[in-house]
C-alpha cells in the first residue's frame, strides 16, 4: 500500500508541475501584427516588443517612464502599466523599486526559454505517462515482483555464501568490500544457505 500512495503523489507532483508549465508556456499574448482592432495596451507592448527586438531599446536600458509612454503613444497610464505588466510576465522586462522598469531581454531569447519550457513540459508529460502506467499495476502483479525479488535476494545470498566458502577451501580471505548483500543479517545468510 506504500508503494502505492507514493505512486498517487507522484502523480500529484507531476500534475501540478505540468499545470505550472503550461501557465509559463501560455502566459504572453501572441504578437500580432495587425493593430487594427487591438485593445490599446497589446498595441503598446508590440510596439515596445519590436523596439526591444530592433535594439532601440537595449538589454540592461531603461524604457521611458510611464507619463512619457503615456504622452507617446497617446494612452492612459492604465493601459501603460498594462502593457508593461503583460511584459514583465513575458520576461522582456523587469522592475527595480525607485529607478524605474528595465529590458531583460529580446524576444528571441525568451522564446528560446519558452522551447526550453515546452521540452521540459514534454518530458514530464512522459513521466506522467510512465507513472500512470504503474499506477495500473494491479495487487497481484506488485505481489509477484515482490516475491521475485524476495527469490532473487536469497539466491544472491546462497551465491555470496558459496564464495566465501570457496576462498576458505583456497585459503583465501573473502574480499568483504566486494560483497553486494554484506549488510545480511546472519539469521537471513543461514536461511538462505540453508544452514
């Protein structure tokens, strides 16, 4: 039954990060190229986007303040601070409290983070695959391995004994360092030798 809670939160863990990164994959707006008909800010941030992109507005750089955006191109300060939000989740900018909002990086490079995102989301996806497949193992079958292992266990153990009763005949110490179940204890060693 312990194998199987474990199983249940694993399932859990890899749910919630699957949902997590689809939450970072999905979280821009796509670029547009057509601003007719767009809401105010997306205008804003694919403005802003193709400056970033063009160089216009560095890595490292300020971008102007909100009142002169604002002035700029003409909006409120709402759709401003909206547009620059929207790109501080997308990662191309980032705030520092009392100096203002500087660019983080061009839109190629997050777009690399995004593929690597997309990878990580798809390797996850086939663990999730993989654990829901062994949380289909049935009582019976976990009970069969369980037993194959149990058999497997005391073989290696008769083997383990057998050598060390093989380099005693040939007057040779038995390399302990060597011995994969030298943590048997000796009530199991003499079960599985049968002594």
């Amino acid at each position: 039954m312990l194998e199987l809670h474990a199983l249940v939160v694993l399932r859990e863990l890899v749910c919630s990060t699957r949902c997590s990164l689809h939450n970072l994959v999905h979280k821009g707006d796509p670029v547009v190229g057509d601003e007719i008909g767009q809401p105010e800010y997306r205008r804003l941030m694919h403005d802003l986007r193709r400056q970033i992109a063009a160089g216009q507005l560095p890595v490292g750089e300020p971008i102007p303040s909100t009142a002169s955006l604002g002035q700029q191109y003409g909006v409120s300060v709402t759709v401003v601070r909206r547009a620059v939000s929207e790109l501080r989740a997308e990662g191309l900018l980032y705030g520092r409290p009392g100096k203002g909002v500087f660019v983080k990086a061009k839109p190629e490079e997050v777009v690399s983070e995004e593929e690597v995102i997309k990878s990580l989301a798809s390797g996850l996806a086939d663990v999730q695959s993989k654990v829901d497949d062994l949380e289909s193992v049935d009582a019976g079958t976990l009970e069969e391995i369980r037993h194959e292992l149990s058999d497997l266990r005391r073989i290696v153990a008769v083997l383990q004994a057998q050598l060390i009763d093989l380099y005693g005949r040939l007057g040779q110490p038995y390399p302990r360092d060597a011995a994969p179940f030298e943590s048997l204890k000796d009530s199991e060693r003499r079960r599985a030798t049968g002594a």
